[in-house]
C-alpha cells in the first residue's frame, strides 16, 4: 500500500474512520492526515497480506519495525465474555499513561470498561475485521498533550477471527 502523505497534524476531535474496503477514499484521507507513526504502522500491517488476507500475530515481526516499537500495543481479544488484555504496551505509551496497563483487563479500568470509547473502537474492530481510525482526547500524566491518535489493525487467530489487535499510538501536543 502506497504511503499517503502526511499534511500535518488535525483538529483536537478528528473524525474516525472504519476502513470498509481496501481502497476507500474517507479512510486513506484520513490516514494520510496522521502521524508517520500511524501511517508507518499501517503500512507495516498491510506489508503482512492485507486486504488478500488478515495477517496474524505470527506475521508480526517487532526486528521489522524498532522505530514503531515504542508506540505498539498488542491487546489479546477474548470472546465470552467479549473482553481485551494488555499483553504488551510500547515504553512511549506507558510514558503518557498513569501506569503500566501491561497485563490488565480493559474490564479493570474504569475509564476503559464499556461504555469507553476506546472499548467501542477496539470491539467495533474486532465485529468488523478490518483496521479503525480512531483520536482520543488525552487524559494522561502530561499536560502538554492534547490527544492520542491510533490505529486498531485486527489480527486473525483462526480464520474468520479476530484473536488480538495490534495498535499504534502517537501523542499530538498541544499548539
């Protein structure tokens, strides 16, 4: 997948977008709109069979990608009841949280727990099967940040579902 350019960077409530088909124009405006680290993940997801195919978490390679490391999540899905458990977070992501959420159910989180917006984007991902635009106002320890900024890619465990999402994140500071 070409790499769209980036314009810089977008209002503090950003539109989000659910990526319908490889080729859909609201998506790839969007994206072409986020941080490199959001394009540069995407890019790397769709280099692992996308759209011919879901790639799974044993076509993710993190010596392929140092410079995203720091700014990945990998979340495992469970189905009954639908929950997500942090099995890894990127050490830049937990710098902008409260914590470390590393081995934690959303469910445990009280800003996490449905109904949150980022427990709607991550179950509308794994419904969907395809990758989630999505902007978040920042609540964390740093008061210079106005949002984060992610995409939620579904990896497939076996066919037909979602098993984890592999998340990037990036921090948009204030003007």
């Amino acid at each position: 997948m070409a790499k769209p350019s980036n314009t810089g960077p977008i209002d503090a409530e950003p539109a989000m977008a659910l990526l319908k088909k490889p080729d859909e124009e609201h998506f790839l405006d969007l994206l072409s709109r986020r941080s490199s680290t959001i394009q540069d993940g995407f890019d790397y997801w769709c280099s692992k069979g996308w759209p011919e195919r879901m790639p799974s978490r044993a076509d993710i390679e993190p010596m392929e990608m140092p410079h995203l490391l720091p700014n990945v999540v990998l979340l495992d899905v469970q189905e009954e009841p639908r929950d997500f458990f942090y099995k890894l977070i990127g050490t830049g992501v937990v710098h902008h949280l409260a914590g470390d959420l590393t081995g934690k159910w959303m469910s445990e989180l009280d800003h996490q727990r449905p109904p949150s917006r980022i427990w709607d984007s991550c179950n509308k991902v794994v419904e969907t099967g395809v990758p989630f635009l999505s902007c978040i106002p920042y609540v964390g320890p740093h008061a210079d940040f106005l949002y984060g900024e992610d995409i939620i890619l579904p990896l497939d465990g076996e066919p037909g579902s979602v098993s984890k999402l592999l998340v990037f994140v990036a921090y948009i500071r204030k003007s």
